[in-house]
C-alpha cells in the first residue's frame, strides 16, 4: 500500500470548494448584495470594465484608466472581473483560494521599495513614485497560467520592466534580479506558519527583465489592483508558471547570484526556478497539458511558453545542462 506524506502547502480535499459551488456562488453573492456590475462578461473589444468591487484596491498610484497597447492581444475571451480577482493565491493570507478579505488588511499606502545590488543608482521610494518614473503606464491583455493548471486572461495595467532595468542602470557583473515580498505576520496570518521561508522570494534573469513581455503590473480591469492581487506593484511575466510573478514587492536586488525562490526553497523538483509553460512536462503530481479557464470551467490545450514563445524563446535556446528545468 502506497503511504504519502503531506507537504504542509497541499490543499486538503475536504477544505476545497467543489468547482459547481465555486462556479455557481454568484448567485449567493447576489443574494448577499455583495456582486455587482462585474458579472456581466467582459469584452476583449474596448476599454472598459463593469467592476465588481471588493474595497481593497491600493489607492497611491494614478493613472487609471491606461491607454491599452494594441500589440498585446488575446485569442480568448477576457476573464470575469470577478473570478480573476476573487480566486487567487497569495499564501501569505493563507492556502485557499478565497483569501480577498484577509488580504483588505495590508496597507498598501504608503509602499516603500528599494532597488539595491549591483546597481549605479540605487533607489529607495514610495511604489506611486517609482511608476512615475517608469511610466506612462499602459494596458496590455495577458493570457495567465498557474502551475496548478487553471488559467485567465486579463488586462493588466502597468509599466515595461525594461524602463525600471533602465533606471537604475545595473553593473556589467549584474546578472539576476531577486524579487521580495513584504513580511508582516501581524497583517498576514499565513506568514505565522512556520515551515515556509517567509518572506516570499522569486528571481529572473536581467535578459529576462529586459524582454518586452516582462511586466510590472499596478492594475487590473482599468483600476488599480486589488490587494490580494499583488497590490501596488507586482511582476507579470505571462510565458512563465504563475507562482513566478511575485506579488506586493518591496525588495528588488541586482545580483550575480542565482536567487533561490521560495517554491523552490520547498520543492525543487515540483517549482524550479526558469518555470516556463510546457505542456509536455507534467507536474510530478499532475498533468499541466491542458488548463481550465476560470469562470468558464473549460479545458483548453496548454501552449509552450503559454502562447508566447515567439517574443521569449530565443531567451533559452543557447542554455545547456538545464533539460526540462526550464520548465520547471
């Protein structure tokens, strides 16, 4: 008889939401006079979005609406507004999916972050300024693929990652960037459980920094983000597994140093650090072949690089010794 062992970070059957409740809570939440507008689909056509409001947007940041960029397209439709910021990981709040208003406690204004490391002009500045400095911020449709094989598409508001690589100008022996989140167990009560490296750590390449998909996300559905989505400022990098696009940062490090993420602190073997999109390399637990769009419930065929290998591919074409890392 074969005995496994749970991680501490498996979600448990019996506390997940059964997909036909989750799918069909709208009706309970109308009920409740909690849903609003944001029920209705949204269109990839146009620029506007019926909100569906939970009261947990970062308020520091203007500039929303931002004029969309019509380089980024999706071929799908775009995502409810209310199952892509509603249905969400963010472990730091806890392990279930319906953290949002555990998440309504972080303050997001002010939101100091510092840009140290091997850097000729360090910075330390409220996230507000920073994307004044970066800006003007732009709307981009992004398809989005979690490692646990359910998938969005949304309209993010942001900043290239480019333009900040830029600002502060690396050193030549500068070769990756480590990405940390905030640490604040008396707000995040997921922060409390001992057995994960707290805080959250995530790393990419400056190559990877600078490719033009690469994004710092500020906003959602033409407003600023939602707390639990990573408010203020997030990274967005769509080719790759989810768990890579680190959420509320405040710490970015230039370094020579290959960062050790927090998933991969836990499991290497499961959550690597590359983690691009592949539907030909499973999960040890599952297979990542197809993915299931969020509100909808439909499966749909996994894409290499999620879609995107055509603008990101050639970041890994020259790589030896890695193998199938690069996907995990």
């Amino acid at each position: 008889m074969l005995i496994r062992s749970r991680k501490p970070w498996d979600v448990i059957d019996y506390k997940t939401t059964d997909e036909n409740v989750y799918l069909n809570r709208r009706s309970l939440l109308r009920a409740m006079g909690i849903a609003g507008a944001g029920l209705a689909s949204a269109s990839v056509v146009g620029g506007s979005f019926a909100p569906f409001v939970s009261s947990a947007r970062a308020a520091s940041i203007a500039g929303f609406p931002a004029t969309r960029n019509p380089a980024f397209t999706l071929d799908r439709p775009v995502t409810v507004e209310e199952e892509a910021i509603t249905y969400t990981n963010f472990y730091e709040f806890g392990s279930s999916k319906n953290i949002w208003r555990k998440a309504r406690k972080l303050v997001t204004d002010p939101w100091i972050i510092t840009i140290e490391g091997l850097v000729d002009n360090p910075l330390q500045l409220d996230a507000s300024e920073l994307i004044v400095r970066t800006g003007p911020q732009e709307e981009r449709l992004y398809r989005h693929r979690c490692v646990e094989a359910w998938a969005m598409a949304v309209p993010w508001t942001g900043v290239p990652m480019s333009r900040l690589v830029t600002l502060v100008q690396p050193k030549a022996e500068a070769k990756y960037i480590r990405l940390e989140t905030f640490f604040d167990p008396s707000v995040a009560i997921g922060q409390r459980q001992s057995w994960y490296p707290w805080p959250y750590v995530e790393g990419m390449t400056i190559d990877e920094a600078m490719n033009e998909m690469a994004f710092i996300g500020t906003g959602l559905y033409g407003r600023a983000m939602e707390k639990q989505n990573g408010a203020p400022l997030r990274i967005v990098l769509p080719w790759k597994y989810g768990f890579k696009s680190i959420k509320s940062i405040v710490k970015m490090t230039f370094t020579d140093q290959r960062p050790v993420s927090f998933w991969e602190k836990l499991a290497a073997n499961e959550y690597g650090f590359w983690a691009n999109v592949n539907p030909d390399v499973d999960h040890p637990r599952w297979s990542q072949a197809t993915e299931r769009m969020l509100g909808t419930g439909k499966r749909v065929a996994t894409q290499l690089y999620n879609g995107y290998g055509e603008q990101v591919a050639y970041l890994y074409k020259d790589m030896k010794g890695e193998g199938d890392r690069l996907f995990r």
